[in-house]
C-alpha cells in the first residue's frame, strides 16, 4: 500500500467486539468495499454500532466514551476511561 489507511485486522477486531467499547466506521464509498463486509456482519451480530461517516463513527464513539464515563461517576466503579478524563482534567 502507497498509505497507511489505518486497517484493523479481523483478529484485532475480534478481540474487541464484545467488549461493548467499539463502533466500526465502514465507508460506504471506500474504494474496496467487499473488505469491510465481514467486519460490518460481525459487528452487527455482537450489537457494535456500524457507521458509514466519519462523523457518525466519532459521534457515537464520543458517546460510548461519555455513557462509560458517567457509568463510572455513578457506580463508583474504577475505569480506565475514567482515569484519563481524570489525567485530561488535571492537565
């Protein structure tokens, strides 16, 4: 490859998809399209969000990250998500 479009291999994914901290942006449009199509059938299976816009896919990965984040002030649960926001705000 000329660029580095930054893929995630299916066994990275794999790992993740259950995890309920992944969205999958999937471009409709990319140039390769069939790529994508066994990612997008897995995610949708484990309930991943499947977004085709940049947009869409940091929208809903910018509320996963705020949902957990909240989950974590009001359980009092301890979290790596909510450890950096605490590093973001002490910065």
């Amino acid at each position: 490859m000329r660029t580095m479009p930054g893929l995630t291999t299916n066994v990275e994914f794999g790992l993740d998809v259950s995890t309920g901290r992944v969205v999958l942006g999937v471009p409709a449009d990319c140039p390769n399209p069939e790529r994508n199509r066994y990612l997008a059938y897995v995610g949708r299976r484990h309930g991943v969000p499947v977004c085709e816009t940049l947009d869409n896919t940091l929208t809903r990965a910018v509320a996963l990250v705020a949902a957990d984040l909240a989950f974590c002030r009001d359980t009092g649960e301890r979290n790596v998500l909510a450890e950096a926001e605490q590093g973001f705000t002490e910065q």
